[in-house]
C-alpha cells in the first residue's frame, strides 16, 4: 500500500475514499484541505446517494459533486454525465475546474453554450465526452439537432439550483431532467436553498437523499470574511457616491452590480469617464467580448467589473476585494450570490450596498436571510445633494438632515439600522491593513 504521507497526497481528501489519481491531481492543484461542504458530500455521493446540498458561495461545491462522479465514471463508456449550469460563465468556470480535477483520469469534458457557433459543439460531441457542462439553452437546442442524446446519463448536476429553477429557467429544466431516463444519480447544490426549491427539486430524487446544508439556522450565509456595509444613498446620487467609493476605497478587483443591462452600461461609462478601468459584462454582448471582459479581469488588465446578476454567477475570482451592490437586489437571496464573489475560500473582502430612503424593506429582508445586520458606511468626502428639478425651499423642507433617520425605529433584531445621508463623516474602514490597498500616483 502506498504511503501517502511519503507521496504529497493530501491526507484529509484521503480518508474521504476517493481513489490515488484524483487525490495526486489535487495535490497538484494545491487542494490540500477539504471544506466543509466537501467533506459532508463527497462520502455519500460515492455511496451513490443523491445530494441536495447547500453551502456558501465560494467553498468549493464544483469540487463535491465533481469529484464523486469522476471516480464513478466508467472510462469505457461515452456521453454520461451531465452539468447544468444557469450561464455562459459559470459553464466555463465549471468545466475548468473539472478538467484540472480529472488531469490523471481518461476522461473527455466538453463545454457547450449559447453565443458560441452550433456546428462547434457538434463536433465536440462527435468525439464522445464523458461530461457535458452546459447551459439550458444550449443543450436543449443540441438535443432537438438530434446530437445530444440523454437517455443513458448516469450523473445529472444542477449548480445553482436556485437560479436553475427560476421562472426563466424552470421549463427548460424540466425537460432536460425529463430527458434523463436512466437510473441515474442527481446532483443539486447552491447557496441558497429555499422550502419552495425543496419542493421543486424532490420530484426528481431518489427517495434517499442526503441533504446537507452547511449553513446552520443560526449562522450566516454570506461569508465571514466578507464586512458588510449599508451606504445610504438617494438615486440621483448613486453614480457620484460609487465614484467617491472607489476613489476610497481603491480596490484591486471590484464588481459593481446594477438590476439592469441598461444601468450596467451607463455605470460602466460613468466609471470610465472619471478615469476608472470598469467594463460591463451583461447577457446583450456577443460571446467573445464576454470572454474578452473576463479574461482581462482575471489577469487584473480590468479592476471594475460592472455585471447583472445573470452574468456575474460562474465569476470565480479568488482575488475580488469589493462588491458594490449599486442597486440593491430585491431578491435577498441574490445578495448571499453577490456578496460571495468577495473574500472567497478564506480570502477577506468589503461589501457595500447603496440603499434609499424607501428600500428599508429590502434592506431588512436581506438581515433576515443572512442574520445579520449590516454595518452603516459614510463614504469620505460625499456630500448628499437635493433632487434635481427641486426648488431650494422645497429641498430643504424635504431633505431630512444628516443624522437623522428616514425609516421608522427597528420593530425587531433584524430592522434597519436606519436611513443617514452620507456626510464628511469619517470612514469606518479599519486601519489594519488587513484589507489590500493599492493607491494611484
């Protein structure tokens, strides 16, 4: 038997069973100890038991549902595993990281998606792979072409099965789970995991299911190296207040989130005009200025990355110091996805999130999914301004002062901590040093 304390194998991947090809590709990768939610799932998945599994963004999911099923595969065999993904760059994401776990295994993963030329991925298929990360669109679109056959799947994956059954998705994963009619085992994670999800998802798994949910009742959801801020900020002001945030705060990498593709290009240009390296990233730009846009922030040519929710999910990018809610999300779930592009796999990371005077609520529902309450944050050397097209009477009968607050008092734990408009207050950012800093000359 080998000695695996003499081999560089990492012990504690090993005593989870998996087999000595993958463990010295993970030793390769600097994988040297399993998170939490990797340890809860990767025994029973190589059981055979099928997962619904819930763990914070960041901790390393694409490991444990992607690791079981590269042991399990048979190598013999074709086409026979299947993960679906709810977009272009979390299919990319997924399918990188399983090639770099399967680097001592034969095995062929292809990647298809929408934006990309159709005759590509029939030609992948041609050559039989045995896993197919893909988006809904595209795999649905190859199974009526006739080239994407799923009855013989062993293994289905939903990732992010929250945003997977969406309205806008549902339908479509439907079908695909539909297609797959073959005993197989199933796979669904993300780190959100509502009763409604539940529900949806049970229909499709086998009666002993193990579900692993890392996040306790008590503890948070987002993670715990991520510092939560509230800015609170009018809408004319958002754009003067974001580039006085960034002048601050001068991440190295940041993403800015908006609601819409609309706001996402107006904020990137408003960036750009002050001299800020931003780009938009939306579901409106062609494929390769998607991939050119991700490939200059993941080698930092970019520092803002200005993105809708659709196109941030799949943004693995150990080294994001910021996320900037500039619109806060009415879906408070969609703030755990947001906020856990930052201080990942045990990296630290700032987070800050524009709120008005009448979104308390939303602030509110977001303490309550995550429990906890977000600090308040005046940014340094921003000055409030009236709405424009307001008299200056008018103005100052309506604009409350500073410290005073806009919502009414906290009826619970979980109440706002209350409207401010930020002022020349001081930052509330430590002087530890703990945080990166890069300053221009």
């Amino acid at each position: 038997m080998m000695d695996h304390s003499q081999s560089g194998l990492p012990k504690a991947f090993e005593v989870l069973g998996l087999e000595p090809a993958i463990l010295t590709a993970l030793a390769e990768i600097h994988f040297v100890e399993p998170s939490e939610i990797q340890r809860l799932v990767i025994p029973p998945a190589l059981a055979g038991r099928d997962i619904l599994g819930q763990a914070r963004t960041g901790t390393g999911k694409t490991a444990a549902f992607g690791l079981p099923i590269l042991q399990q595969m048979n190598p013999m065999e074709g086409f026979q595993a299947l993960i679906v993904v709810p977009t272009r760059e979390l299919a990319v994401q997924v399918h990188a990281e399983m090639v770099r776990f399967a680097r001592h295994k034969p095995s062929r993963i292809a990647v298809v998606y929408g934006g990309t030329k159709v005759h590509h991925d029939v030609k992948t298929l041609e050559r039989q792979p045995h896993v197919v990360v893909g988006t809904p669109g595209r795999i649905i679109d190859l199974q009526e072409r006739g080239v994407l056959s799923l009855a013989r799947m062993k293994f289905v994956v939903c990732d992010e099965v929250d945003r997977m059954f969406d309205i806008g998705f549902r339908d479509d994963v439907r079908k695909i789970l539909a297609s797959c009619t073959a005993e197989h085992q199933t796979f669904f994670v993300s780190a959100t995991i509502n009763d409604e999800i539940e529900r949806l998802v049970e229909r499709h798994m086998k009666k002993d299911v193990a579900r692993i949910f890392t996040a306790k009742p008590d503890e948070k959801l987002t993670a715990p190296d991520a510092r939560q801020f509230v800015v609170g900020v009018q809408p004319w002001d958002k754009l003067r207040a974001l580039r006085a945030l960034i002048a601050d705060e001068d991440p190295k990498l940041a993403i800015i989130f908006c609601r819409t593709k609309r706001s996402v290009d107006k904020v990137a240009h408003g960036l750009q005009e002050r001299g800020i390296n931003a780009s938009p990233i939306h579901g409106d730009l062609v494929q390769h200025k998607r991939e050119r846009v991700m490939r200059g922030f993941r080698t930092g040519k970019i520092n803002v990355l200005v993105a809708t929710d659709l196109a941030s999910r799949g943004i693995d990018v150990h080294e994001v110091t910021h996320v900037v809610n500039y619109d806060v999300p009415e879906d408070p779930e969609a703030y755990v996805h947001r906020v856990g592009r930052t201080a990942r796999m045990g990296a630290t990371g700032r987070a800050f999130t524009f709120v008005a005077r009448d979104q308390g609520q939303l602030q509110t529902e977001i303490e309550k999914l995550t429990n906890q309450l977000l600090e308040e944050y005046r940014i340094p050397g921003f000055t409030a301004t009236p709405e424009p097209g307001r008299g200056p009477h008018r103005a100052a009968a309506t604009m409350e002062s500073p410290a005073a607050p806009a919502v009414a008092p906290p009826q619970s734990e979980y109440a706002p901590t209350g409207f401010a408009l930020p002022t020349n207050a001081q930052s509330t950012r430590p002087l530890s040093g703990k945080f990166p800093t890069r300053r221009r000359r």
